[in-house]
C-alpha cells in the first residue's frame, strides 16, 4: 500500500508507478503510443469527420478514390449538395461521353473535402487532423 504524492489517495503497489497512481503517473512513452496509434488510424480512414465551426454539425466525408462517383457519376455530388461538381460532372460527362469520371473518381474526395473546409468545417478528431496534415489539405 501506498499514498499518491499528487492526489493523496492510498494505492496498492501494484497500482502506482513511481510514487504516483497511474491517473496521475503522465508517461512521455504513453503519449507516444497515442501519437503513433493515431498515426496508424489517419493513414487507414475511409471516412473523415468534421465539424462546422459554428453550428456543430458532423459530416463523414470519405477519402481517397471515389467509388462513387465512379459508378454513379455526377449524381454523387448532387446527393452530397455539391452543386458546383453536379454541374461540372454533367458538362464533363456529355463532352467525354462518360469517360471523364474515370479520372475526376480520383481528385473528387479530396476537392469535395477542401469545399467543406472552405465553409467551416474543421477536423472534429485527431485522425482526421492528421490525414488532412499528411494531405497537405491543412497545415499544422
């Protein structure tokens, strides 16, 4: 048994480390574990969430290749509110035949991510900071 020297509470020994609980114990190794677990989930996403700075709501926006849009063309971005790709993506479909999608399917996440940021959305967690950190979309 032993007492907290920050808290003042009485702790077996098998529940303190260094004189402290380990609610008070900050070791530099576990902040380093969170950074490199959140690492991990940032390069893993499929979904992003943010949140808009002054209403609060959360949208999941998704990232990398736009499955999608690949399928379903220039009604994605219709479904989504996205006026300005709707109407790109009807122009580009009746001038390529279809055809152009196939490469706006890579470019649209990312572009549909950078409109919502540009109307005050903000990462509402730490993975979905870092994917956007590692993108270039925002910076540090």
């Amino acid at each position: 048994m032993g007492m907290c020297k920050e808290c003042k509470n009485v702790f077996s020994s098998l529940e303190m480390k260094n004189g402290l609980c380990k609610s008070c114990y900050s070791d530099d190794k576990s902040e380093e574990i969170q950074q490199k677990r959140d690492m991990y989930l940032a390069k893993k996403l499929e979904f992003i969430r943010l949140k808009h700075k002054d209403t609060g709501v959360l949208k999941n926006a998704p990232v990398g290749f736009s499955w999608t849009i690949f399928f379903f063309s220039f009604w994605v971005p219709l479904i989504r509110g996205d006026i300005k790709w709707f109407i790109m993506g009807v122009f580009i479909t009746f001038l390529t035949f279809g055809l152009g999608y196939f490469i706006i399917s890579f470019i649209y996440n990312k572009a549909y991510i950078k409109d919502l940021m540009e109307k005050g959305y903000l990462p509402a967690d730490e993975p979905s900071k870092l994917y956007l950190i590692n993108k270039g979309i925002i910076s540090t």
